[in-house]
C-alpha cells in the first residue's frame, strides 16, 4: 500500500465516521470530503516527496477535477429530475392516481400491499423515488385514518416499494444515475447506462418484493403505530354534504362505498328529513337529498366541490351549492356584534362580502344541522368566495383572512407534466439524445408551460443531496487515480478469486447493504464501483454485472431509517420504531441478494 493509498484511505474513513455518527449534515460531510481531496494536492506536493516516489498531485483529482461533481451529468440528472417530480406532485397526477385506486383497497390488507406495490413501484421507475414516496405519504396517513390499518403498515411498504420501484429505470434514483456516470468515465466499459438496460431485473425485484410482503412481511409489520399519527398542523373544518339523485351513494351505504377513505373525511351524522342517524351514520342505506355532515380538511372541501356524487352546501342551506369557479378562504371571525352568539344562517356573509359560509372550524357540532350552530369570536370558518370579491373580504375588519387555498389540480396541468416526463424518457431511450440533455429541457418545458411556477421551480430540489453528489464525486476519482481501488480490488480478488460468480456477487451486495446503512446509498457506490470495476478486471468478469451487484443493493438496504431517504421520511412521522425497518428488512434484503444476484449472473 502506498502513502497515496493510505491517504485516500484515510479519507474514506474519516468520510465513514462522519457519515455514521452525523454529527455534520450529510451534505456538510461531503462538501468536507471534497475540501480535503481538493486541498491536499495543493497544500503537500512537493519535490521533496516525488524524490520519494510521492506523487500527490497525479493520484488526486484537480482543481477542476474536484469541481467536476457540480457539474456531472449525474449530478445535473438528478437536480433536472427532482424539478421535474415536483412538476408531477403539483400537478396532481398521483394523487388522482391514488384516488382512484384507493377503492380498491377497501380494508383488506392483501389488496393495499398489491395496490400500493404496483401504484408506487411503477411510479418510481419513473420520477425520483424519492418524490413518489414523499407524494404518497399524506395519502397512505388518510388511508390509514378512515380504515382499519395501522400507519405503520402502509407506511412500511410504502417506502420499500418506492425503493424497489427505483431499480426500474435509470431514472428512478439517484443512485441508478451516479453508477451511470461512473461507468461512462470508467475506460474497461465507456459508456453510460441506457434507460431500460436493467429494468428486467428491475421488475424481478419489484415482483419478489411483493411475493416477500403478501406471505412473510405482511406477519412481521408492526401490530401498533409506535405513537399516534396525528396531524397537528392543519385546521380541520366540518361541513355538509348533500347526495345528488344520480349518485353513486344512492342504495349504498357510506361504509360500502368506502365513502370515508375515497373523500378523506369522517363522517359526524348523516340527516334525512326530521330523522338523523349518528352512530350508524356510515350503514344506513343512502337515498338522494341526504345531508351527510363530515369533518375534513379544506383541500378535502375543495375535491368534494369538483365531485359529482355530492354537493358542499354553502350556507349549510339545501337550495344552495359551493361552486367550483370560486376560492376558498379560511378565516378568523372578530366582529363581536355580527357572529357572536348568532346562527350560521343568520349570517348574511353573502351581503357583506359576496362569499357563503362553507365550513366551521369546530369538532364540536351541538345542533342537528350547521345552519344552527352559533358562531364565536374567535372561530375559524371556511367561505366560498370569488376572486374579485377577495380584495374587498382582506379590507375588512369584521374578519382576519388566514390562508388562501388554490386548486392547483387540473386536467391540463397533468396531461401537460405527464407529457413532459413521458418526452424526458422516450427522447432519451429512441434518440441519441443523452438524458441529461432530455432532462434539462423538460426543466424548460415545465417552467415555460406553467406547470411549475418560476419562483417554486427550486423548492422541490434535495439540495442536501445535489451536494452530497458533487462532494463524493471527487472521492471516487481519488480512489481510482491514486490506485485505491486496484489495491482493494487485488485484496479481494485474493479471497474470492476461486469462487463461483454467483457468490461474488453475493458478497458485493451485502458489503454494499451494510455500507449503505452505515454512511449513503450514494456514498457507498462512490467508494464501492470503483472497486468493483478493478475487481472484474482482476478476475476478468463482466464489469457491468458487479457494479449491477452494487447499485441494486445501494438502491435496496431496508436496514434501518438511516441508509435511505424514503426511510428516514416515514420514520419521521413517529409511527414506528427504529427496530422495525430491521425486523421487516432483513429477510427482505437476504432474499433480494439471492434473487438480484441469480438474475444478474444469468442475464448479464
């Protein structure tokens, strides 16, 4: 081993340690790793040393070379796909996907883990994973909220399967993209990744993993949530429906219908004429003009508004009907000598604003019907408003405009975005075009099409993962120009050159799952690929079949909430416990690295 070997070393270690114990940001450890490879050859190269065989600055990347992570095509790739994922999620694709396939699911747990297998696998395949998983998260909670499942049991597969669903496509990770641009510097392979080139195992993956969780995963989940899962952060309104006499509810029950979880509401009483049912509010059979009174929240008003079946009644009157070309706004009541102590109907918001009163902010509904509940000080009400009557309810001093709520799902805006993303990917697999290329002007057609508003273009971004991708960049030329990874391709070669293929493979896998979860998906295939490309050398195996090894298990380490972001957002929620990703995982990634591995030796 020579100094510039031990020094890389050195480098890897300390990235290792600060990566495992976090005590600096993930992007801060990588910018920290580029700092020191980039100052090293700077600061130590001397004559003095190349007399002694020293050669730093041949052995680590330069100036330029060091910078060269913020401007790689994996690095671009992954910024253009995190814009264009937030295109998607604004645009309400996937939530209208989710709408429509949650009636599906009902209360069986064998239908929720194929429903949510296919819907976020196939979807991660194609935008960032990451971003499916994070779309998918408020849906899976109401889910969980208006059935008999645990969030912790749809929150679990949620994520795993954003992660398999990632191994489809060259852009479904980040992850997929780095490996890419690795290989395409690597001279033994020379070329990038092509969209589909592993989505045959991709797919393998994705089914294995759904057999896993219908017969052995679906036992290991959690029987509780390790706390509560409440949302503290939005208000929650409640509000009157009435069925229209061409719904779909009539001769149904709510229950049935499965009313509670397609809506996201909970339904409070259910009133037809002079008779009201409130316990049984949900298994009485429905018939038109029922009034259905629910608790939700107000972008739950807002889908109910467009719906066909119901309609949201303003004022809590029969006669009269929210409309869908209005706004809704959220506001606090002030004015002692108009609301307090009077009924909603005795409110004429209509006079004085030109808006109607669609939503109270209480739980406590004490009359029969909203029109006669009593208004306070205080409170927090829901009106349906036109925009040009908005300016004159903010001068208003008989009430406080809280938020505003836009209905940013449209028809256009979605087939626009899909189209967008669907060119992305097709230009890149049936031209010459490169995806980077592909990706930068679908930045461009979302920004100029209006389906991401020039000043939100950016929110969407991970930043801290666009610097964690040009910090470790460097890393990697560092182990591959000081001869790191030979010297560690060599060590193993030594160990593993009389085995089967298969077994190789295995290995690569479970040092990449545990690496994984020890520092980053990414991380790990800096430091890994290069190795693997030596080592294929060496033994004089198919390159892309070990790096294959490694990019499946970087995209696949259910370990724990540490090694991947889908991971850590679920385990934000508090629903579950940090032993629960092993419980659950650990099966899981022993099976994927016999199947991963079979698939790759015998497809590659």
């Amino acid at each position: 081993m020579t100094i510039e070997i031990a020094l890389v070393f050195l480098i890897t270690a300390g990235g290792l340690y600060l990566f495992a114990s976090q005590k600096l940001p993930i992007d801060v450890t990588a910018m920290t790793i580029l700092t020191t490879v980039m100052a090293i050859p700077q600061l130590f190269h001397s004559q003095w040393l190349m007399e002694r065989g020293v050669d730093l600055k041949s052995s680590f990347p330069s100036i330029s070379e060091s910078l060269s992570g913020f401007s790689s095509t994996a690095t671009v790739t992954v910024l253009c796909m995190f814009i264009l994922s937030g295109g998607i999620q604004r645009s309400g694709m996937v939530n209208l996907l989710a709408k429509k396939l949650i009636p599906l699911i009902g209360n069986s747990e064998t239908r929720q883990i194929i429903v949510v297998g296919v819907m976020i696998g196939l979807v991660s395949g194609f935008i960032n994973n990451t971003a499916a998983v994070a779309m998918a998260i408020p849906l899976m909670l109401n889910l969980a909220r208006n059935s008999d499942f645990k969030a912790s049991r749809v929150l679990i597969p949620l994520s795993f399967f954003g992660m398999m669903g990632g191994t489809l496509t060259l852009v479904g990770t980040s992850t997929n993209i780095l490996t890419s641009s690795i290989l395409a510097d690597a001279p033994s392979f020379g070329r990038p990744l092509m969209m589909f080139e592993f989505t045959h195992i991709g797919t393998l993956v994705l089914l294995s993993g759904l057999v896993y969780f219908l017969f052995i995963g679906r036992w290991l989940l959690p029987k509780e949530d390790a706390n509560p899962v409440v949302n503290e952060e939005e208000q929650e309104f409640v509000t009157e429906l009435t069925v229209n006499h061409d719904s779909k509810l009539v001769g149904k029950t709510l229950e049935d219908a499965n009313f509670e979880a397609i809506s996201g509401v909970e339904v409070k009483r259910l009133i037809r004429g002079g008779k009201t049912w409130t316990d049984k509010a949900t298994e009485t059979e429905i018939k038109p003009d029922d009034v259905i009174i629910v608790c939700t929240f107000a972008h739950q008003i807002m889908d109910l508004i467009k719906e066909d079946g119901v309609d949201v009644l303003s004022e809590f009157n029969d006669s009269g009907k929210a409309r869908t070309d209005t706004q809704v706004v959220q506001v606090l009541l002030r004015n002692r000598l108009l609301f307090d102590g009077r009924k909603a109907s005795k409110v004429d918001l209509w006079r004085r604003f030109n808006a109607h009163l669609i939503g109270l902010g209480t739980n406590e509904v004490t009359s029969t019907r909203l029109a006669d509940q009593e208004l306070h000080v205080g409170e927090v009400v829901l009106l349906d408003i036109s925009k040009t009557a908005l300016k004159r309810l903010q001068r208003s001093y008989d009430v406080v405009l809280l938020d505003q709520f836009e209905d940013e799902f449209s028809s256009r805006r979605m087939i626009t975005a899909g189209g967008i993303v669907a060119a992305v990917i097709f230009l890149a697999v049936l031209t010459p075009m490169p995806i980077v290329l592909t990706a930068i002007a679908g930045v461009i057609a979302m920004a100029v099409t209006g389906c991401i508003p020039y000043q939100e273009m950016y929110e969407d971004v991970s930043w801290s993962v666009i610097f964690l991708l040009a910090g470790v960049i460097p890393l990697g030329i560092a182990m591959t120009k000081s001869g790191a990874a030979d010297w560690a391709g060599s060590l193993i070669a030594q160990y593993a050159g009389a085995w089967h293929p298969i077994f190789i493979l295995m290995a690569l896998y479970a040092m990449t799952t545990v690496l994984t979860e020890i520092v980053s998906n990414n991380a790990s295939a800096v430091i890994l690929v290069p190795v693997a490309i030596s080592l294929s050398q060496q033994l004089a195996l198919e390159p892309l079949a070990l790096v294959m090894a490694i990019m499946f298990a970087a995209s696949t380490s259910f370990l724990s909430p540490i090694g991947y972001q889908t991971n850590t957002m679920i385990y934000g929620t508090g629903a579950m416990k940090f032993t629960d990703f092993a419980r659950v995982g650990a099966p899981l990634n022993l099976m994927l690295m016999v199947v991963t591995s079979c698939a790759i030796y015998w497809t590659i």
